[in-house]
C-alpha cells in the first residue's frame, strides 16, 4: 500500500468515527417535524413534547415517562425549493423512551399534534442522513417484491433473500453481490 493509499483510508475512519461520534451525541434525540409556525413559542418545546405524547399515546401517559434533558427549536436551514416548518429536537435522558416512543409511532403511522399532521423521528448527523438516503429507492423497490427490506443502524441494508438474511454496509458491495444474482439483478436493474 502507498502512502497515498494509507492516507485515504486513513481519512475515510476518521469520518466514519467522526460520523459515529455525532450520531451517538445525539443517540438520546428525537426530531418533530411538522408542529404549526409559532406554536413552541407560545407553549414551549417541552409542552408541546408533552402533548403529543399526552394525544397520541394515551397508554404511554399512563406509564412514567421520560425526563426531557433539554427541548429546542431548531434554526431554519434555508432552501429555496422546500417550504419545511422548523423542526424541535426532544433530547432525552433514557435511550429505552426515544426508541419506545419512535416504535409507538411507527405503529401509529399518523401522529398529530392539534390535529395537525407531525412526524417523529431518530435524530442522526447530517452524513447518517445523507447515507441512508442514498438506500431509499433500492428499499422502495425491494418493498415492492415483498424481500423484507429495513435500513439498520446507521445505514446499513438488510433483507431477505433466497431463504437467508442479507445486509450491505454501502451501495458499492450491494451492486457486486446483485452481479452474482440475476434475479435481483433484473429485479433492480434500473437502480444499480
């Protein structure tokens, strides 16, 4: 291996640790999107949490829940092409409620705050965003041959497959397996 060689992959484990390092700063985060304009200005991040939780999920209110560690409104990220409502970050003291709540959600499917439509999700960095976006077509497409597909943690491509369970960690080892399969090949043809 030359120097150049050793540097490069030297530089890609530091931006898989550094994506790793952010991702688990915010392991605890939940993200609402979708809360009407003003609205945790008037009632405050932490009410708002409270309420959806208190609208949605009657048997969680039942239960003791989670200890808010801190809520916020997010700065607005300006892109032109999309009107997105600002977002809330929920951090939370207990990683068991983030992902207690996310699965009740999933569950749900529809989740509103007000009778506004929201959605709650995971809060990942910026590059576990962008890396499990690039997996969305092939899931969509897989979804639609019934092969069970699900995007693991941080994004990682899982499904099965002729009786067994298959997972990528990236675009590059999937397109190299489905060369060997020609009916996942001419299932995702358009795709890969």
């Amino acid at each position: 291996m030359d120097a150049e060689q050793k540097r490069e992959k030297r530089l890609k484990r530091n931006e898989e640790s550094l994506r790793e390092l952010w991702d688990n700063i915010k392991h605890t985060n939940i993200r609402i999107i979708g809360v009407p304009e003003g609205e945790e200005r008037e009632e405050g991040t932490e009410k708002i949490f409270q309420e959806i939780i208190a609208e949605n999920f009657t048997n969680m209110g039942k239960e003791p829940l989670t200890q808010i560690q801190e809520a916020q409104g997010v700065p607005y990220k300006i892109n032109p092409r999309r009107n997105t409502p600002r977002h809330i970050l929920i951090k939370l003291t207990k990683i068991k409620d983030k992902e207690k709540i996310l699965k009740a959600a999933r569950e749900k499917k529809q989740v509103t705050y007000q009778g506004t439509l929201i959605r709650l999700l995971a809060d990942f960095s910026a590059d576990t965003l962008q890396a499990r976006r690039e997996w969305h077509d092939v899931l969509n497409m897989m979804k639609e041959q019934n092969l069970q597909p699900r995007l693991l943690y941080p994004a990682r491509l899982s499904f099965r497959f002729e009786g067994e369970s298959k997972t990528f960690i990236d675009k590059q080892k999937f397109r190299e397996f489905s060369h060997t399969k020609p009916a996942l090949q001419r299932i995702l043809k358009e795709l890969l």
